[in-house]
C-alpha cells in the first residue's frame, strides 16, 4: 500500500490564482479528511468525508472546496488564493488508524 | 469548547537521557486520545492510541499515559536517540455525528536530541 499520497509537495501561488491540491488513498478507507497546519499551531480541519459523494465543512472552510466522486481520491480546491491561505496542509484517511499524508506546502504572494 | 494544551512548547536534551511531554485536554465526549510524531516537513505518525480504560501504552521507548480523570496524558520517552528529534502532538477525539471521531489537535511539543 502507498498510504496516503499527496500532490504537489509545494506550490507558490500568485493572490487570486486557483489550484487544486491532490489526495489519494489505497486503503479503501471511507473517511477522509484535510487539514491545514499553520507554524507553531496545531492541525485545522477544513473539510472531511465519510464516503463517496458526502462531504461537509469542518473548522476552517472558507475558501476551500472538495469533492469525493470516488473512495480514492478527495482533492481539495482553492478558488481564489489568499495569503492567509498560506500553510502546510495535510490530507487523512481513517480506517482503524488514521494516516496521514506528507502534506503540501503552499505559499501564496 | 474543545481545547487541547501541550507541554512544554519545546524541549532539548541530551541523547539517552528521558524527558516528558504533557498534554491537558477538555474533550467531550471523550473517544479515544492519540499522540503523533511529526518529522520536519513530514506528515504525523501514530505513536499510541488510548481509550477511556486504558491507563498506559508503549510503543517502543515511547510509552504515554492517561488518566480520564484529570484529563491528562503524557509522552515519556526513553533513552533519547538523535531520532527522535520532531514535533510530538497529542491528539484528543471526540465521538460525534456522521464524522465519527472529532479530533482536536495539541500544538505540539518540539523536541531537540543533541548529541
């Protein structure tokens, strides 16, 4: 199994571009989660799943979209960058175990 | 609302020698607690997972500790290697809903091994 896998491992974004982080898992998990960590801060939950096709908002939503169309994949799309929108973020999967994946590092200028 | 503090907010030791991390959380209902490993650049690893009746767990030279009562948890770790340099978070989860398992995060404790 690859676990959890993450794409791209960084992007510099311009304020206002859109872009769509990438999440896959090959666990078969139904629960899928993403994250943003901001330095020295603990993880925010910005949109989990329970399953193909159900989603909804967690902590920090504004900003963000996703989508499940399959148990696979669970990418995560920013419309209109903003600075703050600056952070790593993590995308999880739950089975018995939560995994995490290595993160995305995004910079928005 | 659902808080989870952690300390300290760092730490350097020196190999081999033992340190303890603490975490203090207010989660409701409490499901299950859960400490991390972060590497620098890297996403968390599990280290351990307790429920409401587990008092202790070990994992290798990491063994934590939970009491429900005081809602308190801690990380020991044993015989420090260079390794085990990373940010250790603890995480608390509260059974909700359709999401299962809520999780609130600690901030985390950075540990430093110098040789």
């Amino acid at each position: 199994n690859a676990g959890v896998t993450q794409t791209p491992k960084f992007r510099i974004l311009k304020i206002g571009q859109s872009m769509t982080l990438q999440c896959a898992q090959d666990m078969n998990h139904n629960y899928m989660y993403w994250y943003r960590q901001d330095p020295g801060m603990g993880l925010k939950l910005i949109y989990y799943s329970v399953g193909a096709g159900i989603t909804d908002k967690g902590e920090v939503p504004n900003g963000y979209n996703v989508s499940r169309s399959t148990t696979e994949d669970f990418p995560l799309r920013l419309e209109l960058a903003a600075p703050s929108q600056t952070s790593v973020y993590f995308c999880a999967s739950r089975g018995p175990r939560q995994f995490f994946g290595p993160g995305t590092r995004l910079t928005v200028l | 609302k659902n808080q989870v503090e952690q300390s300290p907010q760092s730490l350097i030791i020196l190999e081999g020698k033992n340190c303890t991390l603490q975490c203090n959380y207010t989660v409701s209902p409490f499901s299950n607690l859960r400490w991390y490993k972060q590497d620098t650049g890297r996403g968390p690893v599990s280290l351990t997972i307790m429920t409401f009746s587990e008092n202790t767990k070990s994992n290798g030279r990491y063994t934590a500790t939970l009491d429900a009562d005081t809602k308190q948890s801690s990380l020991h770790i044993t015989a420090s290697q260079l390794s085990d340099s990373a940010s250790y978070i603890c995480v608390v989860s509260a059974q909700v809903g359709a999401a299962g398992n809520k999780l609130t995060f600690g901030g985390g404790t950075r540990v430093l091994v110098k040789p």
